[in-house]
C-alpha cells in the first residue's frame, strides 16, 4: 500500500489540476446544466461512499468512509436545492412547477 502511495498523490494532483482548468474554460451559460450534471455523478459517488463504508472496518478507514458519505450527502442536497433555485428564476410570475397556472381568489 505505501508504494502505491506516491502514484496515487500523483493521479489526484493531476486530476485535480485538469478538473481546475477544464472548470475555468466553461462558459457563464453553461454552468446550470454543468451543475446539473455533476448532481448525478456526486449521486453515484455517495453510492460508492456508502460500499466503501460497508466494506471498511472501524477504524480510520471507517471514518474517512463516514465522513466521504456525509460530505457527498451534502454535496448532493446542496447541488439540487441550488439548480432548483435557478431554474425557479426561468418560471414565468404567474406559473408554478409543472406548467400549471396559479389562480387567484
């Protein structure tokens, strides 16, 4: 395990700096559906948080698998209830969610 240390830092360095470039060269525009679209991969992250947790036992590698399956929660919760606030700002004022019109009195 420790040998493979040094390429695993390696692999999360590199990953880290293409995931910061690739980021800085999307349009303005296109950050919502980005948005969106990273949802759906912190979804399937907290999946594999959650086996990881399982598989683990209780000590430190048990705690990191807590705390990747809290911070994935949140990140999940968080992203959608976001995306839900700036698709709020598309509605038209008299319209609620699914296309149904409001009535007044």
């Amino acid at each position: 395990m420790m040998d493979s240390l040094p390429i695993l830092l390696a692999v999360f360095v590199v990953a880290l700096g293409v995931g910061v470039v690739l980021i800085r060269r999307i349009p303005t525009l296109l950050h919502t559906p980005l948005m969106s679209m990273t949802n759906a991969i912190s979804g399937i992250t907290l999946v594999g948080a959650l086996f990881a947790a399982r598989q683990a036992s209780p000590d430190l590698a048990g705690l990191l698998g807590l705390a990747a399956v809290a911070l994935a929660t949140v990140n999940v919760v968080g992203g959608y209830a976001v995306t839900d606030r700036m698709m709020k700002m598309f509605r038209s004022p008299g319209r609620t969610g699914a296309g149904k019109e409001t009535r007044d009195g």
